[in-house]
C-alpha cells in the first residue's frame, strides 16, 4: 500500500509518503517526512501469542529513538507497554477496560531518567446505537473535554458533534460544534466552526474501494487577512 499527503502554507510546502509491506504475520511501514527529513520504520508481528501482538519502531537516522512495544487484547480489555530502546528509557503504559456500552481507559508515560510522570490521561466513553459521548482528563490534570457526537438521518447518514474543552492553567473555554454530511455512498463532507472562530472544512471522495482522495482548508474568521489553509490528501490501496 501507497500513500501520500501534501499541505501548502504560506507558500511553503511539506508532505509525506508512506509504504506498507504484508507477509504472513509481519507487517512492515515506512514513512518518510519531507520536513525533518526522517524515515520512520514500523515492524509489527502479530500471532506470537494468543491475543498479543509486538510492534518495533525506529527512526533514521536517529538511532536512539528505538521503540518496542507490546499490546495484549481481551474481549473486555487491552492492555499495552511501551519502553525506549536506550540508556534511560521512558516507559509508556495504556489500559482499557469495558463493554460495548461504556469503555473506561488511563494512559501514563514515565521516564526513568528522572524518576517523573511526563503524561498521565484517563477518560471514560458511553456509546448507543445512534450517539457518541465521552469525557477526557488530559495534560496531567490540566485539561477537560466534554464531547457528543449523535446520527441523523437527515444528514443521510451524517452526525453532528458538539465538544466543551477547559483548560485549567489558563482558565480558557473552547466550544466546537461540527457536522458530518454523506452526499453519495461515496463522498463526505465534514465542517466544524469554534467559538474562536477557527473554521475547518473537508471533502473525501473514495476514487474506489479503500482509495480516497481527500482535500481540506481552514481559515480564521476573525482574521480574514490571513492567508488561508489548504491540504491534499491521496490514500491508494490495492
């Protein structure tokens, strides 16, 4: 599989393409960023051990950005470990636990270096045939998402989501409302507006079966005198 994306801001252009190989249990991905000039290199094995999969990651050619990780998956819970691959390495941890209904999940990042939490995230999910809600404790505390997302038929199968975010440092309030729209089985159209008046706003069209083409912009509106945003995507499968 082959895949690429280009943005274009102010005149400047950075993008990415990616590969992926399959063979038997190992899948292979590689992704190189025009930006930092980086290979990203992704080895994941599955079928080691019942419900357990292994994932090594690297970039090149920083050697020292190594990464082994190992997720465990169960009907009602997955558990995943994730440790550098150096000296003093950080250590990352995520759990899940639930039922269809109501999932409950943590995530935390220690580094051994200095003996500190550098992240720690939990939040709780409710889901229904035909809505969506969940709340988020991010950054350490610092941080609160509220967000609902229900389907409606009169948007031919789209949605509309709504999220509260508050972050408790700076006692700063975001509201962003957005909107979901099938205009054929095979194009979607996507918008979301918030209270600062950042505008976003999408259109992905699938060329064929799981091949998309996908093209983005987003502007300020209270600052129309900036130059506005624009991003192409191509995702090509056989």
């Amino acid at each position: 599989a082959l895949a690429s994306n280009i943005v274009n801001k102010g005149g400047l252009s950075s993008g990415d393409v990616a590969a992926q190989y399959k063979h038997q249990n190992a899948v292979v991905d590689f992704k190189l960023d025009t930006e930092s000039n980086v290979i990203l290199t992704t080895l994941t094995i599955t079928d080691l051990h019942p419900s357990a999969k292994t994932v090594a990651s690297f970039k090149l050619p920083d050697y020292n950005s190594g990464k082994l990780e190992v997720q465990y998956f169960h009907e009602h819970a997955t558990v995943a470990t994730a440790v550098g691959l150096k000296k003093s390495p950080a250590v990352d941890f995520s759990a899940t636990i639930g039922t269809p209904g109501i999932a409950f999940g943590a995530e935390a990042s220690y580094v051994t270096s200095s003996g500190e939490f550098t992240k720690y995230n939990a939040g709780v999910n409710m889901t229904k045939p035909d809505s969506n809600a969940s709340v988020v404790l991010a950054d350490k505390g610092d941080s609160l998402k509220v967000s609902y997302l229900h389907h409606l038929n009169q948007l031919n199968g789209g949605a509309v989501v709504g999220e509260i975010a508050r972050k408790f440092s700076t006692n700063e309030n975001t509201l962003t409302v957005g909107c979901s729209y099938l205009v054929d089985p095979h194009t979607l159209v996507k918008a979301k507006l918030n209270n600062h008046g950042n505008l976003g706003a999408l259109v992905q069209h699938e060329l064929r079966p799981k091949s998309f083409l996908t093209i983005s912009g987003a502007f300020d509106t209270k600052a129309l005198e900036k130059t506005p945003k624009f991003g192409l995507a191509l995702s090509l499968k056989p």
